[in-house]
C-alpha cells in the first residue's frame, strides 16, 4: 500500500518537485555561473567598445569655426565640402536657388547675381558651386561636416554668428582640438544689423578678446582668419581706415599695410602673447585659396595636438 502512495504522489506532485533536491540545487548553481559568466562577457564588451569609442574621440580633430554674423564661417564650410568631393543632393540644390532668388530681392551678395542673371533666371537653373558659394543665409543652427584626412577624422563645426546665436556656442565647447576664428577684414567702415551702431571689426575684435583670453581654450589652437580679401581690395581703394581707426598708422590704400594693422589689432587683444598668432587672410569664395589655406591650417593643427590625437 505505502508503494502505491509512493507512486501516486510522484504521479501528482510537479516535475520539478518529483526530481532529487540535491540535483535542483546543482542545476541552480550552474544557472546561477553561466549567468554570472554572461553577465562578465557583456562588462568585457562594454568596455570594449567605451575603450574604443575614447580613442575615437581623441583623435578626432574638432574645429569649431567662430566669428560674428557675415564673416564667412558657412562659406567655408561649404568649401569644405566642395573640396573634400561632398556633392549637395537635389533638395540641397534647390533650397540654394530658393535662397539665390530671395539674396537678389533683398540686394544681398547682388553683384555676382545681376552679373549672372541670364542664367539664373532660366526656368531650369540650378546652382553651381560658385553660386552655392555666393548664396547667403544667416546660420541660425548647428551644421557639422565630417570628412576624414589621411585616416584622421575631422568635425568641423558651425555656428550662428548673430549676437542672438551666440548663446549656443557653448553646446560645441567640448573636446574641441581648434578653433578658427573668422573676420570680415572688410567692414572697418560698416555697422551691425542688429543694432546699426557698433561698427562690425570692432564687434569681431571684442568677441575674439572674450574666446582667445577663455580658461576652457587654455590649449586650444586659435587660428586668426582675416577673410574678405577681395573685398579689402576693394575698399582701400575708395574709404580710407582712418575714419575708423584714427590709430592706423601706414598708406591706407597699401593692402599690406592695412593687413598688418588687423593682425597687430587682434593680436594686442591677447593676455598671453608668448607665442605667435597664427593668421591666414582669405578668400572664403575662392576655393583654390581656402584648399591651399586650409592645407596650412590642417598641418598647424595637426603638429600643435600631436600628442592628443595619437599620431605619434
């Protein structure tokens, strides 16, 4: 009788509960380790791919392009990626015809579009490079470009130049390998839109005083970029710099001499004048210049922060 008992209790209890308690506490450690050892195996990868992700970023080279509105800071880099064979897809395209259109009925960068309104006013234009590079839209965003330089990675970085941009700038402060601060050489004669009082050069020379003297950019190269030269040209022939830099001493209508008396003005804005002030003047329209530029500028960078982005 005990036997059938026996029988029909294993026969009505659960599985599990019918197996040896010695064997279900065995199957429980090695579920117990082979969890265990899982769990160890994702860590390992994790960190892995952290350890990875850090040597990524430290060779990446970040620049950050800086400056006030209309010194030429989407231009270049639009060149960027005109020069590192990035084409603009059809929308593209066509958002810059919208943005041509809207720049003649509102006289900005006219002369070179009056100079090509044949073409332009086809019914089926589409912008060339050299168009894409003369239309002008205020930045009021952040626009990146990635390209890669002889396996090292570049981000380059844009950001509004209006006073009410500003404010962004530092979201993009961090793990920036160099700056590049651009000028319109220009527009010593001429006055913010925002305010039509403070004369433009005078607003770039405060602004760059407030970035190349700022804690954060201690070891950050700072590249000068007097753009505009074409125009520069231009302007020494018919306004004379004195009336808005008493202090110019030279031929105002000497390019050289004008040019000198930029750089000295925004270098004496530095409290650390132990080292040079690297500087380029350009041509932010002109392609061959900014690819020859940007040549120089990509070695300066790349010997200052050689030991950071692990070249050597």
């Amino acid at each position: 009788m005990s036997g059938v008992v026996r029988t029909l209790s294993r026969c009505l209890l659960p599985s599990d509960a019918s197996r040896d308690p010695g064997s279900s506490k065995e199957g429980g450690r090695e579920s117990k380790a082979a969890k265990e050892r899982e769990a160890r195996r994702r860590s390992r990868e994790i960190d892995a791919m952290l350890a990875r992700e850090r040597r990524a970023v430290r060779r990446l080279v970040k620049i950050l392009l800086l400056g006030a509105g209309e010194s030429g800071k989407s231009t270049f880099l639009k060149q960027m990626r005109i020069i590192n064979g990035q084409e603009f897809d059809k929308k593209a395209l066509l958002d810059f015809r919208d943005t041509i259109y809207e720049n003649i009925l509102k006289s900005e960068s006219v002369k070179y579009f009056l100079d090509n309104l044949d073409r332009i006013g086809q019914l089926n234009f589409i912008p060339s490079k050299q168009d894409i590079l003369f239309a002008r839209k205020a930045t009021k965003a952040i626009v990146e470009h990635d390209f890669v330089i002889k396996k090292i990675p570049f981000k380059m970085v844009d950001v509004g130049g209006q006073r009410s941009q500003r404010k962004t700038w530092f979201q993009c402060f961090d793990g920036i390998t160099s700056i590049l601060f651009m000028v319109s050489s220009s527009e010593y004669d001429q006055v913010l839109m925002e305010d039509r009082r403070t004369n433009r050069l005078v607003e770039s020379m405060n602004i760059f005083e407030t970035i190349v003297n700022n804690k954060l950019f201690l070891n950050v190269s700072i590249i000068l970029f007097l753009n505009k030269t074409d125009l520069l040209v231009e302007k020494i022939r018919t306004v004379d710099i004195r009336k808005n830099f008493p202090e110019f001493r030279g031929e105002p209508r000497r390019l050289e001499d004008v040019q000198a008396f930029l750089v000295q003005s925004f270098s004496r804005k530095r409290r650390n004048r132990g080292k040079p002030l690297f500087h380029h003047f350009t041509t932010a329209v002109d392609t061959e210049n900014i690819r020859f530029v940007f040549h120089a500028v990509k070695d300066t960078i790349l010997q200052e922060n050689l030991k950071d982005i692990m070249l050597q």
